[in-house]
C-alpha cells in the first residue's frame, strides 16, 4: 500500500510535510496568521467563537499547515525507522497535534491577548470635551464628536437642557444608553 502512495519515490509523508511547509509559507510571505490579518472565505456555518472567544481559530490555515508540516516530518522519520504503518501514522498525528495545538496556546496567550481593543467605553469619556456636529435642540438630540485613543473620531448621540448650535464644545456629563448627556463649555 505504502508503495501507491510513493510519488516519484518519495514517501507520502515527506510530500504532506513539504506542501504543508511550503503553505506555511506562503501565509508568512502574506502575513496572514489567522489573527485578524487577511479575509479568506469558506462556506459553512461554524462558529468557535463561542469555544475560544476572541483570537485564532482552532482551524485556522497557519495551525492547519503547522499539523501537516509536523506529521509529515515525523512520518518521515518514523517511517525511516522501520516502524509498521499504523504506529508511523498514529504517531505523527499525535506529533502534529501536539505541535498545533502548542502554537495555538502561544499565539492566544502572546499574540492576540496583547492586541489593543477598538471599543471604546462611554463611562470614560465622563468629564471630556467633544464637539458638537449636529446641533443640540431644547428636547431634541443632537450628535457629538469625540476623539478617543481607541478609535479616532468617534460619534455619538446626545442630548442637553439647553440649545447649543453646531461647532460648539461641550463637556460629556454622563451617557444613558448610549446617549450623551452634555452641557456647554464654560469658558
């Protein structure tokens, strides 16, 4: 059977490990690692997001290729050892799973934990300035501009006791459901 699988001589071990290598790295040369870097779209309706929460997925194509390059390089050696079919394949499964799952802990414990979040949290903004882009009307909301570390420019709703026309500064005094509570800039 072994000898089906033998592509120009070659064990199918060393051909899985050298395309998955080689896939490897393709994904380094674009630099998507599955860690908010490109976008590559497969049909289905799975979503780990529920299981490991904010990060790389468990499926993603650089643990994919780090398994196939594992098991096919310890096929390969296994193989070489003269060990039966069955031990070489159990084997360098186990070997590729180790090593996926290995780099799955290290790139969600030192790469993606250590990304900055975009969302921005109203209860801080308490006390800021922000500018008024869309006026401010007696019982009537308006739309104010904030500019956060976060996210750059940022918008919200907002509504005040007094009138207060566009381009004028306000100071947030609070949010209630996302809408900002305002009163003019003294001074």
């Amino acid at each position: 059977m072994a000898v089906a699988f033998a592509l120009l001589g070659v064990s199918i071990y060393i051909w899985i490990g050298v395309i998955a290598f080689l896939f490897l790295l393709i994904l380094v040369v674009l630099g998507d690692f599955g860690v908010g870097g490109g976008d590559v779209d497969v049909g289905g309706d799975l979503d780990y997001g529920e299981f490991v929460g904010p990060g790389i997925s468990p499926l993603s194509p650089p643990l994919l290729a780090t398994f196939g390059s594992t098991f096919g390089a310890m096929g390969a050696i296994l193989e070489r050892q003269g060990l039966d079919p069955l031990p070489v394949a159990f084997l360098s499964g186990v070997a590729g799973m180790a090593a996926s799952v290995g780099m799955f802990f290290v790139v969600q414990k030192y790469l993606v934990r250590a990304q900055t979040s975009s969302d921005v949290h109203p209860e801080e903004l308490v006390g800021r300035d922000a500018q008024v882009l869309i006026p401010i009307g007696r019982g009537q909301s308006g739309q104010i501009l904030i500019i956060t570390p976060e996210r750059g420019r940022t918008l919200f709703s907002a509504i005040a006791e007094e009138e207060i026309p566009r381009d004028s500064i306000v100071e947030i005094l609070g949010f209630v459901g996302g809408v900002a509570n305002v009163r003019k800039k003294l001074g």
